[in-house]
C-alpha cells in the first residue's frame, strides 16, 4: 500500500464548475470522469457530484470532487452554500453563444464574493472553458489574443477551448488548476 509509504501524498480538492445554462458542465465532467458524451441533454438540477482520482506522480494522488452546479438561473441563490470551501472552479461558456461568454463575468463575481482560501482570503485558482469549440466558433469574434487579455483582466489563471464531445483539453485544463491549487497548498 503506497499509503504506508513515507513521502506519499494524498490530497482531496472540492472544484466548483459553473456557467450559463446548456454550456457543458455535466458532459465535461462525464467526459473526464468516465469519458462518455451524449448529445442528450438533461438539465442539472441543484448540483450533482463526481470524482476523479489522478495519479499526479508516483508520490501524489489527487482526488477531485466536482461539483457540477445547475446553470439554471432558479438555484442561483444557493451557490452560496454550495461554493463553501471549494479551492478551485472552471467557469464555462459556449463559444456558439455569445450571451454565456457575457455570463462568464457574473460567474467569477459570484465565486470571488462567496469563496475565498487562507488566512489572506485570496480568491481561488478558476480556469476558463471556451467549450463546444468542435462546432467552430464563427459565432465567437475573441482571438487567443484576446482570451489571454481577459483572462489577466479578470484575474483567471488561464483559458483553454475544450470539447466534451470531441474529448480536447478537459483532462488539459484540470491539470492545469490542479497545478495551481498544489502550488498554493
Ligand atoms: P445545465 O445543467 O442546464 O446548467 O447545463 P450543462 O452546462 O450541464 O450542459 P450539458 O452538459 O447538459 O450540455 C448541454 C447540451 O450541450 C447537451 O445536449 C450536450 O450534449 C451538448 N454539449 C455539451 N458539450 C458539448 C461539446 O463540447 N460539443 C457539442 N457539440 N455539444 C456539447
Ligand atoms: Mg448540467
């Protein structure tokens, strides 16, 4: 058992991942968790969970919990208990809708006023999910220029396009809040 090991780690971190309604929470998290997808949509009501376990390296074992909260705008009053103790989120937009990307910064106020790490209440790590980009994103005008600009703007750590459909960069972009959150650690 590695557990018994010195030197062995195991960490557990509660991610939050939020956005407009329809964006891609619940099948970016079916894909990375158990790497199905289903053009079936079933609306997420409250919040649903999963977790991930991820060998970070021979030493580290990182267990995410996710929490795949409801988009829909009826249980935005909840978040509040919800976010409790998370230490990092994906915040996710549609790139063939323009009104979720405009959402993405109502959802980063509302993380940063409700949730918070250290005893220097710092916000946490949120990773930005320009996601269905297998569509084409001829309805989304932002370059990678752009994005990054944003992303420094609005104090999130990066951004990443990903598909849950066609399987790109979800495992990418975990990787690379987890790497913040263990820094912070
Ligand atoms: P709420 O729970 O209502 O907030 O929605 P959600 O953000 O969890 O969205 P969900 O994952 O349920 O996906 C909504 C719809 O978009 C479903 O029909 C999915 O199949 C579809 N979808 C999700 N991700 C992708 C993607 O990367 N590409 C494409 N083409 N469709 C996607
Ligand atoms: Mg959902």
């Amino acid at each position: 058992n590695p557990a018994d090991d010195e030197g062995y780690n195991e960490y557990l971190y509660k991610i939050l991942v939020v956005g407009d309604i329809g964006t891609g929470k619940t099948s970016i998290i079916k894909r990375f968790v158990h790497n199905i997808f289903s053009m079936h949509y079933k609306s997420t009501i409250g919040v649903d969970f999963a977790l991930k376990v991820i060998n970070w390296d021979p030493k580290t074992e990182v267990r995410l919990q996710l929490w795949d909260i409801a988009g829909q705008e009826r249980f935005g009053s909840m978040t509040r208990v919800y976010y409790k103790e998370a230490v990092g989120a994906m915040i996710t937009f549609d790139v063939t809708r323009m009104s979720t990307f405009e959402a993405v910064a109502k959802w980063k106020a509302d993380i940063d006023s409700k949730v918070t790490y250290g005893a220097d209440e710092k916000p946490i790590p949120v990773v930005l999910l320009a996601n269905k980009c297998d569509l084409g994103k001829d309805a989304f005008i932002k370059t990678a220029n752009d994005m990054d600009k944003y992303c420094k703007d609005n104090g999130f750590i990066g951004w990443f396009e990903t598909s849950a459909k066609e399987n790109m960069n979800i495992e990418k972009a975990a990787r690379f809040l987890v790497d913040h959150i263990l820094k912070n650690d």
